[in-house]
C-alpha cells in the first residue's frame, strides 16, 4: 500500500505514464504503470489470498511479515513471470463478476462513469482492477483511478483510527456492562434460589394441606355414616330431640317459678278475702248481670270453702300487670293453690300458653291486658276442656280477690256463653 511519501505527485505521475495505443484488449499485471502495482496488490487481493499465491514460490521455511510480503509482490509485477502470471489469474477469478460487467463497455466515458457508481457503491477492489485492465483505460483515467484508490486509503486509515478510538471505548463500556450484567446475574440466582425455596415450602405446605383436608373429609364421611345409621335405628330420633329441649325449657322455667314461689312463701303477707267476679261482657249484659253479681257478693264466703276450692289447684294467671304478679302469687298461694303466669302474648311466646292452658286447673284470664289472639287461645280452650276460668276485666289485686271468692263460691264461673263439662 503506498503512502504519501512514496507516492509520487500528480504531475510525476502524468510525466511517468507512457501515451499508450488504447485498444479492446484487457491488458495484463505487468502492462500496468508501476504506480499501479502497489494500489492493486493492497487493494485488489487480501493478505490472506496473497500469502496462498507466494506460498507456492517460497521455501516452507521461510517467513514473510505483511510488509514483506506485500513488496516482493508488488516488485514482481513489473515483468512477467511465474508469480506475476499467478497473481494475474488469482486477480481474474476473484474478480470475474466484475470484469464480465466491464467487458461490455465500449469508450472510456462509460469506463469512467462505470468506476465513480462503484465509487459511491462502495465495490471499490473489483472496479479498480477491472477499469485499470480494461482495453479503454486512458493514462488520464488511469492516473484519476490511482489518486481516487490514494485517497479511499487515507480516509480508511483515518476510519480505522477512528474505529479503534471507538472500540476501545466499547471495550470499556462492554466490561462494566459485563460488570453490571454479572453482578444482575448474580441477583436474579440469588432471587431465583429464593424463590424455589419458597415454591417449594408452599408445595410441601399445599401437600399438607391436602392431605388434612381428605383426612377430615374421611372422617366427615365416616360421621355422617354414623349418624345416618343412628337416624335409621331411631325413626323418632327428631321428634324426641324436640320434646327433649322443650322439656328443658319447661324444667328451667319450673325451677324458676318454684324459687319465686319460696321467695313469696318466706315473705308471707295477709291479703283480704273480698272478691267481685268480673267478666267480659258486652256494656248491655253486664248491666243486666250487675244487680245478680251484686247480691251474690252480699253474702261473704267463709274462708274454709275458699281454700277448699283452691286446695292443690294449678291456678294460671294469664296477663295482668307485671308489678303486681307478685301479689297474684302471694293471693293464690295463699288460699292453697299453685301459681303459673303468662303476660297474655306481650313478650311470652303464645306457644307456651297451650303448654300452661293443658296444665292448669283454673284460669284468671285478665282481659284488660292480653292480646286479642291469647284471650281467644285461653276461651276457646277452657270451653273445650272444660276447665274452670275466670275472666277479670280490671287487672288490680282487689279485683282478682273478688273474683277468686266467687270462684269458690260458685260450682263454675265463666264467661256468658260458655258451656261447663
């Protein structure tokens, strides 16, 4: 490869080329001007290709450095022999594209116009030998050639410092992005191995988990099997359930009435005996009953047939006021008998009061202070059953005392239109 110091100047140059007959014929290596040789050897044939061509012409002992070898190639061109006929045919097969495309020129204008499209193209190695071989190569375009190959050189070099420049700064951007990348690496295993340790914890746990859930599954199956079985054996097993905590139920509120019932009897209190039967009739009736109730009061009730009527008896009190429930109980426990309440389907459940109906020997219904369902419940059973009962419009305690003297001076008292069994 020539440089500018070896070079020789554009007007040397045009002085050294020798005025040729241009002709058809391609002309060979060592027809060229020697200004030529060291352009086409560098640019037209690779070191590696050069290297094969003079391996056949030197001693296998011998070495060559790229310089070295680049000059006896160039110094053998100048005449023909064998290795400038071997450079010439390497040059041509390397080349055949090119020179098959040239061949058809036919004047050095499309020769020129040829080499500066390969000149913006960038096929330089193949245009270069073409157009210097070719027959209508002029010494003025041959001498243009030779300056624009001088001056690509130039500019490679100038590229290849710069890309050198460049690719050792790359080199150091590629190592601490090698840096970066590893230490990045060294982060995602570490993450990695983290979290397959805690796939696998959650795996083993999900395992267990499993395995917990079939086992009471199992042991569901097996419970339901047996409960099943028993359901068989007992067809009224759901019937007796029932009656079982409805008898709790009653047993809790029994054992409360009887507390209730000590607390009353300990306490003790005299309550008079006078008592007037009061009924719920209609405003007609019971004035036309009034003069009949009244003259039955006249006459006092000895205390002996009170507590006789009374004796052992299950009297219910259904509604009245609930501050005086306790002077009801002292008032039925005192002439003998047994107190039940009901509030007549304020908060009780009206359901309890068929339980205290069936129970009951007597009935105080206070009709003042129940619900209209809970006095229909209590009239419609007392006439079917028969049970004795009285109905009480006023919810005082005088009233009751009245009223539970008429009971036991009448074989039965009862509302208007109420048949006694």
């Amino acid at each position: 490869m020539c440089t500018s110091s070896t070079a020789p100047s554009s007007s040397s140059c045009s002085a050294a080329i020798p005025e040729k007959a241009v002709g058809s014929a391609r002309r060979r290596l060592w027809d060229l001007s020697s200004h030529c040789h060291c352009p086409v050897i560098g640019v037209c044939l690779s070191l590696g290709a050069l290297r094969k061509v003079l391996a056949r012409f030197l001693d296998s002992r011998s070495a060559l450095n790229d310089y070295e070898a680049h000059t006896g190639a160039v110094g053998a061109c100048t005449s023909r022999n064998p290795v400038s006929n071997a450079l010439q045919r390497e040059l041509d097969q390397r080349h055949a594209l090119i020179l098959r495309q040239f061949r058809n020129l036919k004047s050095a204008e499309e020769l020129e116009h040829h080499w500066n499209a390969s000149l913006h193209s960038g096929d330089i190695a193949g245009a270069f030998w073409a157009g210097l071989t070719h027959g209508h190569c002029t010494p003025a375009l041959e001498e243009q050639m030779c300056r624009d190959i001088h001056m690509l050189q130039h500019q490679a070099g100038a590229e290849m410092r710069d890309t050198r420049n460049r690719f050792a700064l790359l080199k150091k951007e590629n190592a601490a992005l090698g840096e970066e990348l590893q230490r990045a690496q060294d982060k995602a295993r570490r993450m990695q191995a983290e979290k397959t340790e805690k796939l696998e914890w959650l795996e083993t746990a999900l395992m267990r988990t499993r395995a917990d859930c079939i086992a009471k599954d199992t042991v569901m199956a097996s419970l339901q099997a047996e409960l099943e079985e028993l359901r068989q054996s007992i067809p009224d097993l759901q019937n007796r359930l029932q009656l079982r905590e409805q008898n709790a139920r009653l047993q809790d509120r029994i054992a409360m009435l009887e507390r209730q019932n000590a607390l009353f009897r300990a306490a003790g209190a005299s309550i008079p005996a006078a008592t007037e039967l009061s009924t719920p009739l209609s405003r007609p009736e019971r004035k036309a009953s009034e003069p009949a109730v009244a003259s039955s009061f006249a006459q006092p009730v000895p205390a002996d047939t009170v507590r006789a009527s009374f004796e052992h008896k299950m009297v219910l009190c259904v509604g009245g006021r609930d501050g005086n429930i306790a002077a009801y109980r002292r008032l039925i426990e005192h002439v003998g008998g047994q107190f039940a309440h009901h509030d007549g389907g304020r908060q009780d459940n009206l359901k309890q009061l068929d339980n205290s109906l069936a129970a009951a020997d007597l009935v105080i219904c206070q009709t003042g202070c129940i619900s209209h369902n809970a006095y229909w419940r209590v009239k419609e059973h007392c006439k079917r059953t028969g049970t004795r009962c009285m109905f009480v419009e006023n919810p005082s305690i005088s009233s009751l005392s009245k009223g539970i003297e008429a009971l036991s001076a009448s074989p039965a008292i009862h509302e208007p239109g109420m048949q006694e069994s």
